[in-house]
C-alpha cells in the first residue's frame, strides 16, 4: 500500500514568516493530494489541494507544489498568522478510494 | 459538500464492552470511510464501506473486532468489539461526495 511520509513534526515559526511542510509518497498511481488543517478537538478541514496533472497551485497564502517524479509535495504558508497555528496532515489518494496520511506536523506561529 | 453528523460524540466505557457509532451523511454517497485517531497521532483508515457490499479492511483491522454496517447510501455504523484501554480514540467517519474528502466531527472513545 502507499506510505506518506511527512516533515517536520513541530515548526515553530514567527508572525509573518513562512511555514514550508514537506511530504513524499511512494505508490506512482496516487494522484491526488490534499493537506488538511485539525485544530485541537476539531475534525480535519481540507484548506488545499492537488492533483497529479498540476505542478503547483496558489489560494491567497497558502500554496501547494508537487514533483511527480521526485514523489514529494510540499505545503507553503507565507505571511503566518497566529490562528494557522494547528495541525497540518498531507494525504495521498489514487481516484479517491483511499487515503493514506501523513505523520502530521504541528506547526506554532509565535505572535 | 457533504454535511455528516456522528453519534455518540464521546462515550466511556468499561474493558470488554462493546459500542456502536452512527454516521449520518446528507447526501447520497458511494463510499464511506472510518478512521481512528488516537491521541496525539495521525489518521489510519480503519475500513471502506461500501453499500451493499461487505467492507474492506485494511491491515492490522479484522471484521471481528470493528464490524461495519452500510444499510444505506446515507448511514453506516462501527461497531468497536470487546473493548480494551487501548481501542480509547477518537472514531471519524467520511465521505467523498464528489472530489473533496469530508469528515465527521468525530467520536471520542474512552474505555477505562
């Protein structure tokens, strides 16, 4: 089956910088991939997303990048703020019938 | 979208026990999925129930322990079995209506 790997596992970063979390996985036939956001006590919520055919994709100051052939995607948080303070899990699917998580990272944005 | 409610919200209950929890989705859909998250770790995926159909497992789960219901388009049920301190976690259902994974607020198992 798939295998996510997913670093760091803590990010503490100040208001305003940038917030890089890595993920790799290992099954080719994935193509799709999403990062979810858990706040303590709170479901996951999908904050971004990406498929297979795409390189990269932007939503305001999150971003999200993926090398197919290097088999990792990363999440880019630029401009931190204290409420992205959270838990962050990237995914991996292939068509939607399974997903497989990563490790997740918490990531602290100091005021 | 996909708007899901879970029952119980938490429960606690003693070793050897068993306990049922409900997902209740809004609309229609073809697959449902149940995870555990215990404290502190990461989702793993426990079965996907499909409708009409027996649920498939994924490894290190056996039907025996967490027996799943899909009567439904709309509902499923986990059943978690004979209950020890380490099944306490909490239980998630989803759904992924069209091209979005949707989760369940979650239940919160505690067996003492």
């Amino acid at each position: 089956g798939e295998n996510v790997e997913q670093h760091p596992s803590t990010l503490s970063v100040q208001e305003g910088d940038s917030a890089v979390i890595k993920c790799t996985y290992s099954d080719s036939a994935s193509n799709y991939f999403p990062w979810y956001k858990q706040e303590l006590g709170k479901r996951p919520q999908l904050i971004i997303d990406i498929r297979s055919n795409v390189g990269e994709k932007k939503d305001q100051r999150i971003a999200v990048t993926l090398n197919k052939t290097a088999k990792h995607f990363s999440l880019h948080i630029t401009e931190t703020q204290p409420e992205d303070s959270a838990v962050y899990f990237c995914a991996a699917s292939t068509n939607f019938n399974k997903f497989y998580f990563g490790s997740g990272t918490k990531l602290n944005v100091k005021p | 979208s996909a708007v899901i409610s879970q029952k119980p919200s938490r429960d606690i209950c003693q070793r050897g026990t068993s306990l049922t929890i409900q997902c209740q989705v809004d609309s229609q859909v073809t697959m449902m999925f149940w995870y555990r998250q215990q404290p502190g770790q990461s989702l793993t995926l426990i079965a996907t129930a499909n409708q009409g159909s027996e649920a498939t497992y994924e490894s290190g789960f056996v039907i025996d322990k967490f027996p799943i219901s899909r009567p439904n388009l709309t509902f499923s049920t986990l059943t978690v079995s004979n209950m020890s301190p380490e099944d306490s976690s909490i239980y998630l259902c989803s759904v992924v209506p069209t091209d979005t994974q949707y989760f369940g607020p979650g239940t919160r198992l505690t067996v003492l």
